[in-house]
C-alpha cells in the first residue's frame, strides 16, 4: 500500500493508527476482565490496488462481549493526481456496539483532510450512545463521558458540544442518536502542532473513558430482561436510520468509491426491528422516504450481516448519485466539509 507523501499526513496517520492500538486494547481489557477470550482480528483493504492508499480494521462480533465493534484506519491520498483539490483524508473511525443493553455503544471520529494547497483541518467527533437511555447509568455514563471531554478540551468544549447536539438530531424522529456529542469540523488554528496534540488527546481521553464507563456498566451485570433486549434492537434500529439516512461521512465515503463498503458500514449493529423502521418512513420528507423503502428493500430480514452491508451501502450510493440534492437534507454541523460538497 502506498502512503501520502506529505508529512502531515504522515504524522496524521501516526497519530489514528496509535489511537486505533489503543481502543483495540481498551475494549479486549474490558472483555477479558469479563472472561471472554475473544479478540479483535484484522481486515486489510486497498484502494485502487493501493495506489491511492487503503487502510485496516480491527473488528469482532457476536462476543459475549460485543454485539458489533470496529476500528477502523484509513489513509486515501492523490498524490498521482495533482488536479484534484482534496490531496488525501487520513482517518480513526471506531463504533463499539456492546451486546449487553446496558453497555453504552460509542463512537469516536478523528481525522485530517488535506487539500492540495497544503491547507488542512481536522474532523474530531465522539458521541456515548447508550440503548437505555434513561438509565441510571446511561446518566451517570453521559456525565463521565462529558465532563472528561471537557478536561481534554476546555477551550473548544462548548461548541462542540453545541455542533454535536445539531448534527446528531433526527429531525424525522425528534430526538437525538446519543446522549452526549462531541463534534468539531474543520478544525484548524495557525498551531498546527497543538491542533494535532488536541485531537490526539480527545481520543485518548474518549477511548479511555468509554472503556471504564463499559467495564463498570457490565461488571457482575446479570441477563438482560425481555423489556431491555427489546428497547436496545429498537435504539439499534435507530443507529441504522441515522446512519444511512443523516449521516454526511458515511454516505461521503460511499460516494467516493465501493471498496471498503463493509468497513464503511463496520459501525451498524447486527440486527434491526425492521416494522419499526417501516413505520419512520411516513416521517422523512421527500425523496428521502424513497430511500427508507429502498433500504427496507435491500435488508430483507433484521440481520445486518456483510451481505446486507454490501446490499446497503450500494443502495445508498445509488441513490444520492440519482438525487444529489438529497444531500441537503443530511446532517450537519456549523460547516459542510468541502469534501462533501465536491462529491455533488
């Protein structure tokens, strides 16, 4: 595989593949203290034979542990290409989807895009996403989880806490994926050396956080109840509507190529209540609703398996390329990453 040339997409890569040992570590801790043996294997993908680059995935599934978990590195350049504008995206993409419901599920997002002017700026999102959220300790959880951000950044804390909240509302639903958001985009100061050093340790203190909140939540935690298993497929059901509905970098790194399709989609759970999600289709305006009925379409049972993975994410291409001012109606923060805007 090749690498980017440029040294700060060096050091960005640097940078996530060290995040990416970390979370791997943190989350096989919380399992083994639990007994289970099982571990995290790797997945290598390439793109264009890896001549633009390419990247790996740290997964496990259907663990006592874990119901789906993926961590995910990639490095895309255009080194080759000198008319692109964007000259590389170098990317930590992490969900953990513990199996037990009151194990909060966790997304981390870190990453440096580069343009070919040499300018660049970081993406840093981490939201708790417990399926109980009204839990004693879906609440205690959302402190935590809160309060370490704010020590890792005290300065930019507020407004991306703000950006987080807007861009994780489900306008169709009311509510919000997650109870706790972290979200800064296109960030870049005239430090580069300590915008690197914050997004470095905003992983660290999310990935090291979310492990201890998990670890105590599943601690001599006995069988979950019928009521919790239920309430934990229909937030489940959510994540996916949110996903392949909302969400910008999902459905931006399924625009750009159909390589890494199931690595894209590392961060669905393994199963959803599909006459739930039938039922949202009436509340997504339009043409939306169409792709709510061609998801349904493509995931003929509740299991989200590599199949369906694949089957989805070429469902959602297929139709952002037939209705690109679809793209409008996705989530957003205070920006739309130029990224995006060039896909269009």
């Amino acid at each position: 595989m090749i690498l980017a040339r440029s040294p700060s997409a060096q050091l960005a890569l640097t940078l996530v593949t060290e995040l990416q040992r970390r979370m791997v570590l943190a989350q096989e801790g919380v399992a083994h203290d639990r007994g289970d043996a099982g571990r995290f294997l790797e997945t290598t993908w390439l793109r264009d034979e890896g001549r633009h680059g390419g990247g790996t995935r740290w997964s496990v599934a259907d663990t006592e542990t874990f119901d789906r978990a993926s961590v995910n590195v990639s490095q895309v350049h255009y080194d080759d290409e000198p008319a692109k504008r964007l000259a590389s995206a170098t990317a930590l993409s992490t969900i953990i989807h513990p199996r037990h419901p009151q194990g909060p599920s966790v997304h981390i997002h870190v990453s440096w895009t580069e343009m070919r002017d040499g300018s660049g700026y970081w993406r840093i999102m981490a939201d708790l996403n417990p399926s109980l959220v009204d839990s004693a300790v879906a609440r205690a959880g959302k402190q935590r989880f809160l309060d370490a951000l704010r020590g890792a950044a005290p300065d930019a804390f507020e407004a991306a806490v703000a950006q987080g909240d807007r861009y994780f509302w489900i306008p169709a639903l009311s509510r919000h994926r997650g109870v706790a958001h972290f979200y800064l985009e296109q960030y870049a100061t005239a430090e580069p050396a300590a915008d690197r050093a914050l997004a470095q340790r905003v992983g660290e203190i999310a990935i090291d956080t979310h492990a201890a909140i998990l670890g105590e939540a599943l601690r001599d935690r006995g069988p979950p109840t019928a009521e919790e298993r239920a309430t934990q497929l229909a937030y489940h059901t959510l994540y996916l509507f949110q996903v392949l509905t909302l969400d910008r970098g999902t459905t931006s790194g399924l625009l750009v190529h159909d390589q890494n399709d199931v690595g894209i989609l590392g961060s669905l759970p393994s199963r959803v209540n599909r006459e739930l999600l039938a039922s949202w289709r009436d509340h997504v305006a339009a043409p939306v609703n169409t792709l709510v009925d061609r998801i349904l379409a493509a995931l003929p049972t509740d299991a989200v398996d590599d199949p369906a993975k694949r089957a989805l994410a070429a469902t959602v291409r297929e139709f952002y390329r037939a209705h690109p001012e679809a793209l409008d109606l996705q989530a957003r923060g205070d920006v739309v990453p130029p990224t995006v805007a060039n896909h269009r």
